[in-house]
C-alpha cells in the first residue's frame, strides 16, 4: 500500500519496476482513520488498540506523512489475520517509526519487544506501557518474561516486531548483522509466521547515533515486506542451540535479500559479527568511555555499552 501520491518520487526510486500497489487508503482525518485501524485489529485478535497506542499513532503519522515520502513494497505478504513475527533491519533510531507507520497503515500495528531502559524514561515509558509494548530485561532473571509475553501476544493474534540484530548494525555498510535468537524462539514456540522486513532511507533522515536529523530535502522510507520464513521443517526437532542458529540465519537470509533488492547490490557473503570485532552487543560502539580517549577497540567499547542511550524496538536473544 503506497501512501506517498507523488508518482515522480516513486518512479525515480526504481525506474522501470513493475510493483503491485494496493489501493491507497483515504485521506481522512485521524479520528476516522484510527477508527479504521481499530476495526483491523479487533477483527484480528478481538481487541482495541489501547488508548496511549492510538493517541502515539494521531501525533506522530502527521509528522512522518509531511516529513518523508514512501515506497512500500510487499504488502500481500503481510498476515491479514492471526499472530504472527515480523523482523526488520536496523539502521537508524528513527527506523521503528518507520517501521511502524508501514505496519499500522496496513492495518498490522505492531506490539514490539523493546529495551527495559526505554520503558524507564519519564512519560517515553508510561506511554509504551500504556501501548503494551513488550520490555526485555537483558541478562536478568527477567529475561524470559519478554519471551512469554511475545508468545502470549502472538496467540491473541498480534503482530510482534522483533529486531534480530538486536541493535544498529555495526556493518560499514550497514547490512544486517550476524542475528540472535530471539524471533526463532518465538517463531518455532509458536509455529506463527515470520515476516522479513527491510528498511533503507531512515539513516538519511538520521544516521547512526547522528543526534541531528536531515530533514530536507524528504527523504524517501523504502520497506519492503518479504514472503513467509519456510521454518516448518525444524517444528518437530529438539530446541537446541544450532537449531535455533539455523533459524535465525534463514530470517537474516530472507531480510538481506529483500534489502539488496531495495539497493540494488549485494551483500557481503558473510555477515557481519560484532563478536568477532571486538564490539559491545549494544550500545554506541564509537563512543569512548570516560576517561580514555580511544572510540574503538574491545577496551573502548566495552565501556560505552554500559552508558549508552537506550535504543528504541530492541529485541533481544533470549
């Protein structure tokens, strides 16, 4: 479903692809479009969006409908009924409201599995508690309760969003990263289907840990949803470790290749590992902790992956 009615800016985007384009949804104003996206969801898991979830929707897609132009692509492949896993890139900390504005005018709002830290912000935190949103408490005896609050909202038919990487990739050239488990976990728990996302046109707008954004000229959102994750051969076999790392790279697989269609390259043959550079799990790898001077390196980075700003849409390796 395209939004963007500027036929130029998405001709330009990719010249001479043939795309199937829903048709658009009206232009109506937010108190009958949020009425609408309400009828979505209650007819797919018999439940209203809450109120602090439509209240964040009516102030923020304005913003994004004046300040970016889109070119969404894969609209079928989104589940119109049942719960279900949905696993973008991650590029930029503008791109989960990217990301979800593709997903709730589509009428699929997404309920994300997001860092313990965010929900520990003044007001950010009551609202995405208001919003159910799903925290994930790292390295704690409270890790597996985002586990079973992401099964439990896929069985009431959610769509729950999910980042592999787990943060903002670290590769140079910003392909996904090696993924961790965590939507493999729910996926095979659940038997529901996993929908690769990539994204390319948020690190315009702001890149990785850029403070500032770039609002001018609009940048275009370019998302595309990719058809199912085939995980349906690994249901029946032991939950072991290599099972669930062979899941995940199966997602990782599917969301490279729908990003090197969007960008019209290739990706690296091997994925980038953090782990094998040297990098924190999380966090601004380039920023050094206090009292040194280095931006890289294992000692530098380990530092700055305790005191990092909180990054929104995190999933997590269970």
């Amino acid at each position: 479903m395209l939004l963007d009615t500027d036929p130029v800016s998405r001709e330009d985007a990719h010249p001479g692809l043939c795309r199937q384009a829903p048709s658009e949804p009206p232009r109506v104003g937010p108190t009958k479009w949020l009425a609408r996206v309400d009828d979505s969801v209650t007819a797919s898991s018999r439940r209203r969006l809450p109120f602090a979830y439509r209240f964040v929707v009516a102030l923020l897609r304005p913003v994004l409908m004046v300040l970016t132009k889109r070119d969404w692509r894969g609209v079928e492949n989104l589940p119109t009924s049942g719960g279900f896993v949905v696993t973008p890139n991650h590029l930029s900390h503008v791109d989960p409201l990217v990301f979800a504005h593709f997903l709730v005018d589509n009428e699929r709002p997404p309920f994300f599995l997001g860092k313990e830290g965010v929900f520990r912000v003044p007001v950010v935190g009551a609202i995405l508690r208001g919003a159910e949103q799903i925290p994930v408490y790292r390295n704690t005896g409270k890790a597996a309760d985002a586990f079973r609050a992401a099964v439990a909202a896929i069985e009431e038919g959610k769509c729950v969003g999910v980042y592999p990487e787990g943060t903002l990739t670290r590769d140079p050239d910003l392909w996904p990263m090696v993924g961790k488990t965590g939507a493999a976990r729910i996926a095979l728990a659940t038997r529901c289907p996993v929908i690769p996302v990539a994204q390319w046109g948020p690190q315009a707008l702001l890149e990785p840990y850029a403070k500032r954004p770039k609002l001018f000229p609009r940048k275009t959102m370019h998302v595309t949803a990719g058809p199912p994750v085939d995980l349906s051969d690994l249901y029946d076999r032991p939950l072991t470790g290599a099972l669930l790392r062979e899941a995940t790279d199966r997602i990782m697989a599917a969301i490279t290749a729908q990003l090197e269609q969007i960008r019209g390259e290739q990706a690296p043959t091997e994925r980038f590992d953090s782990r094998k550079h040297g990098l924190p799990s999380t966090g601004n790898f380039h920023r050094a902790p206090r009292g040194t001077t280095g931006t890289t390196g294992t000692a530098g980075t380990a530092g700055a992956a305790g005191t990092h700003a909180p990054e929104p849409g995190e999933g997590d390796d269970a």
